[in-house]
C-alpha cells in the first residue's frame, strides 16, 4: 500500500511540473541590434562652385539652397557649413527633410557636410565635405580655398626623423584655377603668424621637410597664392619627440 500511495504522489508532482525546464521560461531574448546610419551623399552646391550665388537677400548676405539624397536608416540630419576664411561654424541640426535654406554672407569660401543620425543607434555617419565660394557682388577674380592641412594633425605628437626633421603637408585648390598655386608656410613657437622663413616661400609641392627642435610645441598654417588673390589656412598646433 505504502509503495502505491508514493508512486501516485511521484505521478502527480511530474504531472504538476514540479522539476521541469520545458516551461519556456527565464529572460526574452534581447532586441536586436539597429543599423547603424548610412552617409548621406552631397548634391547641391556642388563641390568647388566658383558661380554660386544663391539668392541674394542684401548687399553682403545671400540664401543658399542645401541639398542632399537621402540615407538608409537615418531619421534626422545635421548640417555643418564652415566660413573657410574665419572658421565661424554654422550648424542645422535635427533635419528631417533632405534640404534646407542658410542664410551666408557674400564673397567668402565655405566648407559644408551631413551627419547622419538614427535615433535608435549612437552611431552616426559623416558625409564627404565639398566647398563651394559664395559670390559677392561684381566678382570676377576669386582667392584660393584656404589650405587643408593634412600632417602633422593638430594636437599631434611626431617624432623627427634622424635629421631631426619632420614632413608637413597640406592640399590646395582654386576656384578659378587647377594648377599654378604657390604656397608659403608659417612655422613657429609662438602662432603660427610670425615671419616666414625666405626659403618657406612660393613653394610649388604640397609638402616640406622642416628641421625643429626636439620636445617643442610648434604652430604652423599655410597661404595659399594664385597669383592675384591669397588666402591662409587655419593654424595647427603639435609637438615633436
């Protein structure tokens, strides 16, 4: 009798579910991960517009049209237009269409790219940068787009080589003009606007080997010269080893 009643009670705890782990139970899976946003690509101004005028809404000031194709996975946009003459920034953030009216001032050079935004992702993507000159009024002749410096990167650490030097390069372009660009640059202690050396002027090549001291801060920029019209480049900072 004994041995009956404890199989029924054995019966009845496995029929209960008493020891099982088929009940689907414990934490849902985690959700999956969103795709990150895509870059957007540019459209409009083209890059490296020499004509653009945008519409003119004063004597110094014209609106420019923004526009741009649209990215996978992306619900907002950020607009960053750069004054390539005096840094000044000027942001639109949070778009939710693919173009937008600025407000610029007249005869100054302009950088402008798109951030990329998904707001289920941290990730975000940075489109190319394209320039364009905003015309002033009766322009014929244009500067050169301020330099892009591309080494030593600024807040940079270099080493020199066993000369005891290091490469600085950079890139130009013109508005009017692919070729015939001379540079001079500016290298010193202090800001990088002190007087050049005579043999950092009118250079022809894109970079230059410059003996520096060692464990010594330097401030560097480039101008830039068509001929007629210069423009300087925004000034870089680094140190060497």
């Amino acid at each position: 009798m004994k041995k009956t009643t404890y199989l029924l009670i054995i019966l009845f705890l496995v029929s209960c579910g008493g020891g099982g782990d088929d009940d689907g139970g414990g934490p849902p899976p985690p959700p999956p991960t969103p795709d990150p946003p895509s870059a957007a690509n540019l459209s409009a101004p083209s890059n490296n517009d020499v004509c653009q005028t945008g519409t003119s809404i004063s004597d110094t000031q014209s609106n420019v049209s923004f526009s741009w194709t649209a990215s996978a996975n992306t619900d907002t946009y950020d607009l960053k237009i750069t004054n390539l003459n005096n840094n000044q920034v000027t942001n639109k953030n949070d778009l939710a269409s693919i173009n937008t009216l600025v407000t610029l001032d007249k005869a100054n050079p302009y950088s402008w790219q798109i951030t990329s935004k998904n707001s289920e992702s941290t990730q975000v993507a940075i489109s190319s940068t394209w320039k364009f000159y905003l015309s002033g009024s009766g322009e014929t002749s244009y500067a050169p787009f301020p330099a892009d410096l591309k080494s030593p990167a600024s807040g940079s650490t270099v080493a020199r080589n066993s000369e005891g030097k290091v490469k600085l390069t950079w890139t130009g372009s013109d508005p009017d003009t692919s070729s015939g660009l001379k540079y001079t640059l500016y290298i010193d202690k202090t800001d990088g606007k002190q007087s050049p050396n005579d043999s950092y002027k009118e250079l022809e090549s894109n970079e230059l080997e410059v003996s520096l001291d060692s464990d010594t801060i330097y401030y560097w920029r480039i101008m830039t010269t068509d001929g007629s019209n210069s423009s300087y480049s925004t000034v870089y900072s680094f140190r060497t080893q």
